[in-house]
C-alpha cells in the first residue's frame, strides 16, 4: 500500500495515511476502517471501496 496525494486540504488526511502504511495495511484494511463523517477521509474510504468494486457513493 503507497499513497500519492496533491490538492488543497491533503494534510487532512496526512495521518490516515500516515497509520495505514505504520500498520501495514492492505486495501481491505483501509476499506474496513470506519471514517469520521463528514471528512476528507471519507473519500480515502471510499477510494479505497472503489478499488475493490464496493463503491458506495461514486
């Protein structure tokens, strides 16, 4: 699991990220995480759903 992110608010989610890669999370794991809503991390959920064909939302 890597992470790319560019725009404006990003920082937000620096720690998600941050926790996802020190526990060696798999995309599942990151799928399976619950995300305080409404947040930029919503969107790293739902990417994350996105990628294993779950999308909710997109």
């Amino acid at each position: 699991l890597g992470v790319q992110a560019v725009g404006q608010h990003v920082s937000e989610l620096s720690n998600s990220f941050a926790q996802m890669l020190e526990m060696g999370a798999v995309l599942e794991d990151v799928a399976g995480t619950i995300h305080v809503h409404p947040t930029l991390g919503e969107a790293f959920h739902e990417a994350s759903l996105r990628a294993l064909g779950h999308a909710i939302h997109i």
